[in-house]
C-alpha cells in the first residue's frame, strides 16, 4: 500500500500542508480568545471605549482568517481525493489487469462475485484507509501543537488534562483490535451478496422460466441478512469508539473546569486564558477522537489490503517460457502426442490422446459428455497445460510458443456466443479493432450476417445490449463466425452450435461456418452426427481415450462404435447415447 502513496505524495503533501495551515488558524483563533475576553471585562467610559474598539478589531481578525481557512479547507480536501482516487484507480486497473493473465483454471476457482467485491468494495476500503493518511499527520500535530500550547498557559492544567490521554489511548486500543477480523468477514459476506446478484442476473431467463423468481429472492435476502449481521457487529465494536472518547474527555473538561475555576477565582489565572485552554482542549479532543477513529480506519484498511493483494500475490499458473517463440506465419498443423491431462483434483480427463490435424484439414471429435471433447480444444490454444505428453503446432510444443503469438492464430466460435454491450461493428472487430469498414463489411458478408446488419436500426453501429440479448440465437451466431472471419485464422475451433437454430438459421449458420473452414485447420466439437459427413478425420472419444477414428465412410463401414451411436440418433429416432466403457454404446430411446 505504501508504495502507492508515495507515489501520490505531492498530493498528500499539499493536502497536509493546506491541514497544518488550518490547524494552525483553529489554535490561533483559540488564542484570540483571551484578549477579547479581557477587553469585555474593560470599566470605565475611556476603557470601555478602548475595549470596544480591541473587539471590533479582534472580531475583524476573526472574519478575515477564515478565508484562509476555507481555501486551505478546500485544497486539503481536494488533494486527499484527488490522491486516493488515483490509487483507487491504480489498484483497480493493476487488478483487472492481473486477472487478465490469469488462467481459466482461476476463475473457475474463483466466483465472479467474489471477484468484483474485491474490486469494488475493498479497493474502496483502501480509498478510505488512504484518505486517513492526511489524517494521521495532522491530528497528531494538532495535539502536539495544542499541548504545548497549554502547557504554555498553564502547566498545572496541562498536567491534570493529559492524565486521562494514557488510559483513553488503552481503552482504543482494546476495542479496535478486532476490527480487521470483522472486516475481513464483512467483506466475505458482501462478496456472496455480490456473487448471488452476478448469478441470478446473468441466468435471469432460466430463473424466470423455471417460475424460481421467489426462491432466489429468497437465497438473496439470506447472503443479505448474513451480510447484514457481519456489519451490524463490526458496527456494534466500532460504534464504541466516540462515546468513549468524548466520556473520557468529558472528565477531563470536568477537572479541567474545576481546577482552573479555583486558579481564576484565587487570581492565579486569568478568565480569558481559562477560556483559551479550554477552546484549546475542544480542539485536542477532536483530533483525539480522530486519532482513535483512524485506528479503525487501519484495521479496515488492512482488511481490504489483504483481501485486494490476495488476488495480485498469486501468480499466473502459465507463464512463457524463457526460451518461447513467436510464430509469425504458421502452416496450421496440430499434433497431440500421447497427451494426458487431469485437473487439480486429480481426476483424469484425457489419456494418451494421439492424432494429427493437417493444414486445412477438418477433424471432428465425438463422444459422450465428460468424454474430454471440450478439453481437447482447450489445450490447442493453451487455456490449460497438458499435464502429460505434449501438443504441437507446426512442431513446436504450444508451451514453447509466446501465447500471444500462438492464439493469434486461433479463432474460437463457441457453442454459447458471448457478444459484448458495444455495437455491432465492434463485436466484429473485437479481435481486430484496427479492421476497416470495408473489411468489417466483407466478414459480416461471408458470415451471412449483412443484410440482418442492415436491417437493424443504426446498421453495424446499432448497440446490441449486454450479451447481445436484441439479437436472435442465429444472428449472435453469425456475428461470431464474422468476427472469426476477419481475424482470418489458420486454426479453427468450433463448438458446433447450430442444434438449438430455426431451420433457417442453421441453414444460413451452417452455410457461414462451411466458408469459415474452408483452407483453415479446424476441429470440430460435434453434437449432432449429421454435420460431420465431410469431416476429414472423426475422432470418437470414451472416457478420455480414442475409441476409433476415420472419415464418415470408413467408420460407417466398420459398423463399430460411431455407427452405432449414428444409428441411435437418426435410424432409431434416439435422443443420443453414451458410451461406456469398453466401448459400447448405452442408448437412450424414447
């Protein structure tokens, strides 16, 4: 934390020089106290004249500092913002930027919700934290300034009003030592607030499809109240600060009075200095409690510190390699060479996976759910690293490929399209933002995509709404083969997702996807068998291992696995199969 105050110290410096400026005006408009108090107490016509004109005068004095002391006001204010929110936004942006690197294994790790806490609310823990810097420097100068001046007036007082300060600075410190603790649980708490919220909005159709409405406000209000009894507690701890210190220095105030009534009345102490000391100690007290409140403050900022530098301490599980390559062209064949991969928990996904996709070639990979097909396209663009053997692209292992120079040659259309809250030609263009209109045009074209373009409100500059929910299955489908297009990629990955489609749709999606592929290495994770006839290699997985593979023909003609599942979906109108072990198909026909 430290290191991002000092990089905002000219800032902090002016705000505590504009805070000493005032600090230094309240003790002086204390001191002006005593004079105008022994001028009232002026007798006589000549000194009542002269004791009226020492009052205008002092009252003038008093109306003129406070210009001072509103511009000082003013910058001390400003500059403290204007530093904490430069490190809010620092923390903010080193933040999203370190989750930028991080792999897919974090945050399926890590709940979306607990992350934006992190975010939002702890990043702002530590604003506030860093505002009470200027804090920290002033108040104490205060109380050491006024202190000295009290002991200036009188040294007996001074003595009898700092006999309270080592017990207050005690009972302070008792209460507050918990408050990270319960700070570190409130945040916890609100981060399942915010995790709740993030699910239920973004799944909002299925919530509302399945009638479930009451039973999600029901587990919101339930992470709320938990949320709510975390901070009532941390309240309940943090409320005893200021009655205890205003308890504290009311005793001293009380002392204070009754002996520096006895010094007034005994004539070893004038009234206007009481009165002085006493306004003095108005503004000790004050700064006291903010000295006692900033303890607070450290422990909540502390909390949201550890919390924030949980997520920057932990390190990207892939990096490059030292000796890592950029690949500037590539011919687009991919090797898998006898590859395992199991997850954290140990459970093994794949097992001496070996195949080979030519350049331009088309394999498609089948099976079952759990079989592995998803993560055999996800180890070509290294969102994972095997665990054993290894997977090479034009013969370099991906693991020493720069993984920006290899996924630059890889273009992913997902089963699910994800769209941005931009506009259409922004979507377009998100893996190529410097792409002309022309060449947006042309892939839009090829997609089947331009003339629905058109026909939209403001064309390619029409904004799709978060997720692009203005936008139908087959027309989010078609911006995402687009945007694949004007990538133009020599590797292609394509979770084939056209069986939830019109006819129309899938017909025009289909019809796209064909022009994507073509001249392009592309592997296919099939669904549906029928749209895999002309797939150069069909791969057919079972419990992470190759069962049997060929062209749509050779595995026909086998009358092996694939041709028992192809019959299962199409010659007994099935829903689907899967595939035990040994190789066998379990069918389900309804």
């Amino acid at each position: 934390l430290w290191s991002y105050i000092s990089e905002n110290k000219w800032r902090f410096l002016g705000s505590v020089l504009f805070g000493a400026l005032v600090a230094a005006i309240d003790l002086y408009t204390a001191h002006l106290l005593n004079p105008f108090i022994e001028a009232a107490k002026g007798g006589g016509e000549a000194s009542q004249s002269h004791a009226w004109g020492e009052i205008c005068r002092i009252a003038a004095i008093f109306v003129l500092i406070q210009i001072p002391k509103g511009i000082s006001n003013y910058g001390m204010t400003y500059f403290v913002a204007s530093a904490t929110n430069h490190i809010g936004t620092k923390i903010r942006n080193e933040l999203y930027a370190h989750l930028q690197r991080m792999s897919l294994s974090y945050f399926e790790r890590n709940k979306v919700g607990h992350l934006m806490s992190r975010m939002t609310n702890d990043v702002g823990l530590i604003q506030n934290g860093s505002a009470a810097v200027v804090d920290s420097i002033i108040a104490p100068l205060m109380i050491v300034g006024g202190i000295a001046r009290m002991f200036m007036i009188s040294w007996i007082l001074a003595i009898v009003a700092l006999i309270f300060a080592p017990g207050m600075g005690w009972i302070i410190s008792s209460i507050t030592r918990r408050m990270r603790k319960l700070t570190i649980m409130l945040q916890s708490k609100l981060a399942d607030v915010a995790s709740v919220f993030e699910e239920t909005i973004v799944g909002i159709r299925i919530v509302k499809s399945f009638g479930m409405e009451a039973q999600e406000i029901k587990r919101f209000v339930t992470q709320s109240t938990a949320s709510l009894a975390a901070a009532l507690k941390a309240a309940r701890r943090n409320a005893l600060v200021t009655p205890i210190v205003e308890l504290v220095g009311a005793l001293a105030v009380s002392v204070v009075v009754l002996v520096g009534g006895y010094m007034v009345v005994t004539g070893r102490m004038t009234f206007g200095s009481l009165a002085e000391f006493a306004m003095i100690g108005f503004y000790v007290s004050g700064s006291a409690k903010k000295v006692g409140r900033l303890n607070v403050i450290y422990h909540q900022t502390m909390a949201g510190v550890e919390r924030v530098f949980e997520v920057l301490d932990e390190q990207p599980d892939m990096v490059d390699a030292d000796d890592a390559v950029s690949l500037d062209h590539i011919e687009g064949r991919v090797e898998f060479r006898d590859v395992s991969f199991s997850y954290q928990t140990g459970e093994q996904v794949l097992s001496g996976i070996s195949f080979v996709m030519e350049p331009g070639k088309v394999v498609a990979i089948v099976g079952p759910s759990g079989a592995g097909k998803t993560t055999v396209a996800n180890v070509i663009p290294r969102f994972y690293d095997v665990t054993g053997g290894a997977v090479l692209v034009d013969g370099f292992d991906v693991r020493k490929i720069k993984t920006e120079s290899l996924r630059k040659h890889i273009a992913i259309v997902p089963q699910e399209t994800i769209l941005f809250s931009g506009t259409v030609k922004e979507n377009i263009a998100y893996g190529k933002p410097e792409a002309s209109d022309e060449e947006i045009e042309q892939a839009a074209r090829a997609a089947n995509a331009h003339d629905f373009i058109s026909k939209l409100e403001d064309g390619y500059l029409t904004v799709i709404g978060e997720r692009g929910v203005r936008l139908s299955g087959g027309e989010r489908q078609r911006i995402a083969i687009a945007r694949a297009i004007l990538k133009d990629p020599r590797i292609l990955i394509l979770d084939e997702a056209t069986s939830s489609l019109d006819a129309n749709s899938e017909r025009l999606v289909q019809d796209a996807l064909e022009r994507l592929m073509k001249g392009r290495t592309t592997l296919v994770i099939a669904h549906r068998l029928s749209t895999i006839t002309k797939a150069d290699n069909i791969i057919v997985l079972g419990d992470g291992k190759i069962i049997e593979q060929g062209t749509f023909d050779e595995l026909m003609s086998r009358d092996g696995v694939f041709a028992h599942l192809y019959r299962a979906q199409y010659d007994l109108q099935s829903i689907g199969g899967a595939i035990s072990n040994g190789g066998r198909i379990e069918e389900v026909v309804e």
